[in-house]
C-alpha cells in the first residue's frame, strides 16, 4: 500500500486569501511522483485550536504529515508550541536547534534574542531539521511509526529542507514505482460529449488516473486538457500504461 | 460573532499538485472582506470517504460551507452525490435543475445525454444556483441554519455563482461591518528584530490583523512586508484601527 499524506499549510495569510497556497501543491506535486496518495491539503490559521486539531486529526489518518508555516521569530509563529500540545508533550529548548539558530546570527554579527532563541524551542523529542536557506530550524517528529515534519512557510526554504531532510527520512518507506503523467488537448468537444469516452478509458486502464480539466467553454468554445497518470513497478510500464489510454482517446475523439 | 466558514476544494487535480488552489484562496479573500472568518480550506480528492467525511467535519464546525468542484457532466464529477452521502439523504433528479440544464444543450442544438442529465441531480431538498456562466448548476443546501453551497470549480463559473447567488443568500447573516487594509514594506531589519515591535503594535490594537510578510532573507538581504487588517463599524473606524499601527511601526522601525 502507498503510504498516505497530509499537508497542513498554516498562517492566516492563507486563510484570508492574502495569498495563494503553492507550498501546499508543490508538496503534493513532489510526494504524489514519488507514489505517495495526499489525501488533504489544509490551509488553518495561526490559531491553536485550529491548528492543534488539524495535526491531531492528520497524525490519526495518514502515516507523513507535512506542515509549513509558524516557525519564524514573530508572535504569529507558534507551529512548535502547537505541535508540542498536539503531542501532548513539552516545548523544550532544543540545545542543537539553539547551536543551529545562535551560529546564523552570530555570523551576522547579531546576538540572541529572545524571538530569536524562541526558534530553537521544539516538542519533547522532536529533531531539529538544519535550514540550509533561512534561520529558524524545521522539526522532525516520528510518532507511533508516522512522521510529522513541520517546514518553514518561506517556498526556498521550505522546498530546500524538503529535499535534503525529509526525502531522505522518507526514502524507505516509499513505494518502488514510477509515476507517469501525460496529456491530451481536446479542441471542440464539450465534456458532456467526452464524458463516456473518459469512462471507457477508465475501464481500460482501472488504476490510471484520467482527468479532463475544461479550459474553455462547454457550448461554444470547448477546450479540454486531459491528464493521465499511471504507476508501475517500472517506468516502462507506466509509460506503457498511460500511452494505451491516450491512444484509446486519439483514436475515439471526433471533434464537433 | 462573526460568522466562520469553511471552503472545500474538490478535486484530485489539487490533492496531487497539478493545480495551485486559486479557488480556495479566491473565496476566503471574498468572505474575509465581508467579515466571515475562514477556518479552514481544504482540498480533497475526488474520492467518497474523504469527500463525505469532510463535508460533515465542516457543517459541524462552520455557519456557512462552500465546496467548489465535481460538478461537472464526467466520471469523476460526483460531488453532489457526496454530499447527498455526507447529509444522509438520496440524490433526487431535480425538475428546475433538468430545466437548466435542458435549456443550455437545447439553445446549442444537443440532446439530454445520461451524462448530462447527471448535473441535474441533486440532494433532495437542495436548490439548484443558475450557473451563467457555463452549464451545471451549483448546489444550496440549508441545514440546521447553517449554508452549504457548492459551487463548480471552473473560476469563471464560481466566481459568477458567487456574486449573483451566495453573496445575496448570506447578505442577512453578514456583519455590519467594513474591513481594511494596509500594509507597510520594511527594507534592511531582519524579521526577529522586528519581533517586539510587533508585538507591541499588536497591543495597540489587539484586534487588528498583524502580519509579517519575510520575502528577502533573514540575514543578509531582509526585506518584509507587513500587512494589518482592522474591522469597525464604519470604514473611517477601520481605516484610523490600522492607520495607528502603520504609524507606531514607520516611527518605531530603524532600517539597519
């Protein structure tokens, strides 16, 4: 079985659509090519009892929870301390987070403050998470064999310790399959027309996932992207895989 | 109390990061500026068991819900059938609904399909939302006072059902209130030495919005935006709540 996410992206600048949440499908996007299912993305906001219910629900669902936002030196930030209650554990100075966080500044020239320190305060049992980009560390819990990582909201950040942290954590317990995906442009064919075409499709390929996304306008002007994504063991077969879908569609598809 | 919404966004594009959720973020600016409090977006795959059960999770926690997605005329397209599940009752083939969607495929010179008809089905004791824009109609359930409202997830489409129907249906339930904001770009101080002024622009207005933005880095390049959202009564109220903020911070904040 496929292991199965969770993403939780925090920060009321989301929630009140300041701004858009691309760290929660760059994530996806990263961890579904790697065969793992992402079952929510979920933007709260820097709330506690949002936040620590969401972490609880999603540490109760799946096996990787992965959060971003909340770990930087103003008051808004509180991902660790949310966590901490999450767990039902403690915040504690974490002496190598605090070794992380003091050689940053004092390279700048800059001494310890108290935002900065609050930095290095991570749950009982939690590892910091070295931030190759930016200063305030990650954190890494594993708990009953799943593993949260709380990431930076920051994209360069958060997508660095994503690729030199968590993926190597997660490497195991990946599933040995190769992710395809690849399309088709369907010009001139209303969905509603598509519509049976896409489930005999399905029946060929059972396992594929086959979308259509209308670009355009149903009646009149239909435009259609049609995306397929399949897995295997070898890329060869999912390549496979996908490439008799497509080939079934090119072949039925008779623009209006 | 202001009333709290929660957004769902349906669809596995999502849930796999084909697609950044601009709905999501779309909707919770709309109902932000309005006075709703957005708790939650969450993104979820076209799948029952995840489908249903946040649709419960959130009518249990929120005045209003909006789901965008599914639909559509395909396969994959079966939010109301979701959400017929998620209320426990039937999926019904509506007469105004049928007339809709009849309407729309008659002006264009197409036939009632099975797939077509579908988008007329909804769960008993909703209402179908005219969709101006493209053809299916969008869903409007009243359960317990509380609203649920799906909306389709093409943009144009949701946007449109959003300002002719929703906006009218909640209009009673909204705040007399006016929200604003501001912002105020900080170039040179790093984001922990902003820390405490923050924090003490938080206490002169401690139900103002405030939020720092880092978009440079820590150390080295920082540059912040700060951003400060207030309510009132009237907009002069509002405007003065995050005029007295910006002002504590542009005579507080030493470039270093």
């Amino acid at each position: 079985m496929a292991p199965t996410a969770w993403i939780i992206n925090i920060g009321t600048e989301l929630t009140i659509g300041r701004i858009v949440n691309s760290n929660g499908a760059w994530l996806a996007r990263e961890l579904t090519l790697r065969g793992v299912r992402v079952r929510r993305i979920v933007c709260v906001p820097d709330d506690e009892r949002e936040v620590v219910d969401v972490v609880r629900q999603a540490l109760g669902s799946s096996d990787i929870v992965i959060t971003t936002g909340g770990l930087g030196p103003t008051p808004d930030d509180r991902t660790a301390e949310f966590i901490a209650k999450a767990l039902g554990v403690e915040l504690v100075l974490h002496p190598e987070a605090l070794r992380m966080v003091e050689e940053k500044y004092r390279a700048a020239g800059l001494e310890l403050t108290e935002d900065r320190v609050k930095m290095a305060k991570l749950p009982r049992g939690a590892r910091p998470i070295p931030n190759e980009v930016g200063t305030a560390p990650g954190i890494h819990v594993e708990v009953g064999g799943k593993h949260l990582f709380a990431l930076p909201g920051v994209p360069r950040e958060m997508e660095a310790m994503f690729r030199s942290y968590v993926l190597r954590v997660l490497e195991p317990l990946l599933p040995r399959l190769c992710v395809v995906e690849d399309g088709l442009p369907v010009v001139g064919v209303p969905e509603s027309t598509l519509a049976p075409l896409l489930k005999e499709a399905q029946r060929l390929c059972t396992d594929c996932y086959i979308k259509s996304h209308p670009m355009g306008e149903e009646l009149g002007r239909p435009y259609i992207e049609v995306k397929v994504m399949a897995s295997a063991p070898t890329c060869d077969e999912a390549r496979a895989k996908v490439g008799r879908v497509l080939e079934y569609l090119r072949s039925r598809v008779r623009p209006g």
